[in-house]
C-alpha cells in the first residue's frame, strides 16, 4: 500500500474538545476512524474515546496482516463499541447515557470499505468530483428526502443537530454500510465531524480538497470552517486520505508499507485529554484525565476478545 494521510482535531469554541481521530495500518490493510461525542461534560468525549480506542484495538489484534472480514470486522467492532460505551453507562449509573456518531473506514487490497451512524461523513472525491458520500442519519436529512426543505434551507435549520443513529444512548445504533468499493491512483477519502461540514456550503468540501495537496489543503479547510463557525463553532475535526498505485511517483510525505514486517501494526490516535489544541480553562484535571483513562479501558476490557479468526 501506499497512501498519504492527514489527521487534525481542533476545539473550535468549545471549553473541550469531544471529537476523536485515529488512523492505524499493518502492511496490507490501514484503518481510519472519525468520532463525534455527544453529552454532558466529560461523557460525550468519553463515549468518542471508547468507541476510537476499541476499533483501533480491533484492528491491531485483527490485521495479520489483513482483516479476513471487512464488512463483518467493521459490524462486530462497532456493535461493540456501543455496548461498551452502554455498559461503561451503567456501572457509572449516568442518567443519560454518553453518545457518539462515528464512521469508520477500512481499506486493503485497493478496496474501500466503510460504515457510519450519525452525522460524521466520508467523502470518496475522484478527478475533481464526489464520487460517493455517506447519507447523514439525521432529522434533517429525511427532511431534506422528503421534499419539505432544502438543502440551503438546512444550512441554519434549529434541526440541524438532531440526529437519530448513534453509539451508546439508549437504542441500537443504524449502522449503514457502503459496498465494496475500488480505489485508484488519486482518489482521495474525506472524513469529518460536522465542526468542519456544517460550516461550510455546498461543495466546499470537495473544492478545497479535490487535486490539492492535502497535508496543506486539510488545515486551511478546518480554518475556514472554524472561522465560518464564529463564537459558537463547534469541535472540528478531519481525516483525510489520498491513495497511490503501485506505479505513483513517490508522494512526499506519502506512507509506504511495501517494506513493513508482516507481524507490525501502526497506529496515530491522541491521548485521551491531550490531544488537539488546549484552550483556556480546560475543565478537565490530571487526575480526571487519569481516571476516565482507567474507566475507558475498563469498558474496553470486556469486549476485547475480538475473534478474528
């Protein structure tokens, strides 16, 4: 495989930052996984955090050096995800149980797999163009479907944050799944929260992003949202990801895992309350840090015998 990758997640206006980013790849297979948490203090991020961190670990105990599965790695890690975040819920007795939207895309071979639930979206941009996009699970998208606004008229909907798919909460998430889908040389997937969509209009997304060099075009997209999103703009993150053939010229900066040992996993995902840009009056204290890091990993633990055989 050879890719290169950008990952970024900034607070906008926000005390803390609820998003989650990571990326992890063996020599055959690379994982990326967006997160929006949604709650009260701390929880949201947690939810996010726990979600992250157990498809991450999925995948490291999974990809020797690749996923047998894709669709069905992708459905169990996030099935149970969110039964790690509901039950993280119970043994903390929160009276409203932390969520998070999610997508999650999985690439070997030169295939493309991926899943979402929520308002966290992918982008496949090709020669310029959307050539395919996940369908917010949102009030405001059946709307849209329905005919009874449109689509510059969503862009300051009150409705616009209600969405109806989720991890954690309290119904089983509708996670949708994309087909297997081929990747050529130049094709670029676009993963981001709603901090960076929901500020911006139209095709923005893929007009900043289609043929630029995305480690320089991926933070001047998430400025001009956050700028967009003015005093109430919300946590904004991205991943972004452009693939090479065997046959590109080298990319700078580009990730080539032709010489990676079979038996090798590497990952990127920010600690939990560390990562990201801080911002003053950050409520969160070391020894909270510490503690949900003990409490994530403990929701973690029961559901991480994953069975990759």
């Amino acid at each position: 495989m050879k890719f290169t990758i950008y990952q970024e997640s900034r607070p906008g206006c926000r005390p803390n930052n609820q998003d989650r980013v990571a990326y992890s790849y063996s020599r055959e297979s690379l994982l990326m996984v967006v997160a929006d948490g949604m709650g009260g203090h701390l929880h949201g991020e947690i939810a996010a955090q726990i979600a992250t961190q157990y498809l991450i670990e999925s995948f490291q105990q999974a990809a020797q050096p690749q996923i047998r599965d894709e669709l069905m790695f992708l459905s169990r890690s996030l099935t149970n995800a969110h039964n790690a975040i509901v039950d993280y819920a119970y043994d903390k007795r929160l009276p409203d149980a932390p969520r998070t939207t999610i997508v999650a895309c999985l690439v070997q071979n030169s295939v493309a797999y991926w899943a979402h639930a929520g308002d966290s979206r992918l982008y496949l941009i090709r020669r310029g163009r959307t050539a395919a996009q996940t369908r917010d699970h949102s009030r405001l998208q059946l709307m849209i479907d329905q005919g009874l606004i449109t689509e510059d008229e969503a862009l300051h909907h009150p409705a616009r944050n209600r969405i109806f798919s989720c991890l954690g909460g309290t119904h089983s998430p509708q996670v949708e799944f994309s087909s297997a889908t081929p990747l050529f040389a130049n094709d670029l997937i676009v993963m981001c929260t709603d901090g960076v969509w929901g500020n911006l209009e139209g095709d923005e997304v893929v007009d900043y992003m289609a043929e630029a060099n995305i480690l320089e075009a991926s933070p001047r997209l998430l400025s001009r949202a956050e700028a967009r999103g003015g005093l109430t703009c919300d946590n904004l993150s991205i991943m972004s990801m452009r693939w090479h053939d065997d046959y590109a010229d080298e990319q700078p900066a580009s990730i080539s895992t032709n010489t990676m040992p079979l038996d090798t996993i590497t990952t990127k995902m920010d600690g939990f309350g560390r990562g990201g840009r801080q911002t003053e009056g950050n409520p969160l204290s070391e020894n909270e840090i510490e503690a949900a890091i003990k409490e994530i990993n403990q929701a973690i633990k029961k559901y991480s015998r994953f069975d990759s055989r």
